[in-house]
C-alpha cells in the first residue's frame, strides 16, 4: 500500500534543523526505506516553492525526482472541486490542494501522512484515511 505523504511531513524531514528523532520523520524515512512514499505534482510544487537559492533548489529538485508523481486525472480534480463545495457548505474552509489530496486518497485508496489538523476536519465530509496520528 502506498501512502500519500503531504508538504508538512515532508517539511519537517528536508528543514537543516529538524531533530531526525521526530517521530514523523523517522516514520517517512521508514516509509522511503519500505517505498511505500507516493508524490503527487502539487505537493513537489509546495515543496520547490519558496526556495532561494538555486542551488538548495537543484539539490532538493534532484533529491525529489526519485520519487514519482502519481497521474492525476479528470475525475480527481472534479472529485477535488465536489469535496471543496461539501466542506464549504458545512463552514470548513480549504485549499483547492487540500481537496486534491483527499480526492486522490480516496480513489486510489491510499491514507494521507499528515499532521496538518484540516485533514481531520475534511475527514468529516470527505471518506478519506488519515495513516497515523502524530
């Protein structure tokens, strides 16, 4: 099974100061260890944004294509759009990157490592998995 990993887990494992004791990275580098890590292009977009240096860009770029971006279809980015209207309807507020994940986690069955807390909430309205709670 693959698992669908988002830009704040990812985030924590690629930052200069991050602690390789934290609990969720050393659950991602076991899930690239046992290559159960699944991409997705908006979240290598995230994760590329932002970033100064060339250089660092390049390097986390290279270190980033190893890993290959799921294909997303039609009915993924409709499945997105209804689960944004249904989340909004019920007063819970997301990005259109958000909704793309959890329509990609629900149609090809694969939970999301994530510790942002808006997963939970979309959780309600949309039939998604969360893989583990950190």
């Amino acid at each position: 099974m693959k698992i669908l990993v988002d830009t704040c887990i990812w985030s924590l494992a690629l930052r200069r100061t991050s602690d390789n004791t934290i609990e969720s990275v050393q659950i991602l580098k076991n899930l690239i260890f046992e290559y159960k890590v699944q991409m997705v292009g908006p979240i290598r977009q995230e994760l590329l944004s932002g970033i100064r240096s060339k250089k660092q860009f390049n390097t986390l770029k290279s270190y980033l294509s190893a890993f290959p971006d799921l294909p997303i279809e039609t009915q993924d980015y409709e499945l997105a759009a209804e689960y944004f209207n249904i989340n909004r309807k019920n007063g819970i507020q997301g990005s259109n990157t958000d909704f793309l994940i959890c329509a990609l986690s629900h149609n090809y069955e694969m939970p999301i490592f994530t510790k942002d807390k808006d997963f939970k909430q979309y959780a309600k309205y949309c039939p998604i998995l969360i893989y583990i709670d950190v």
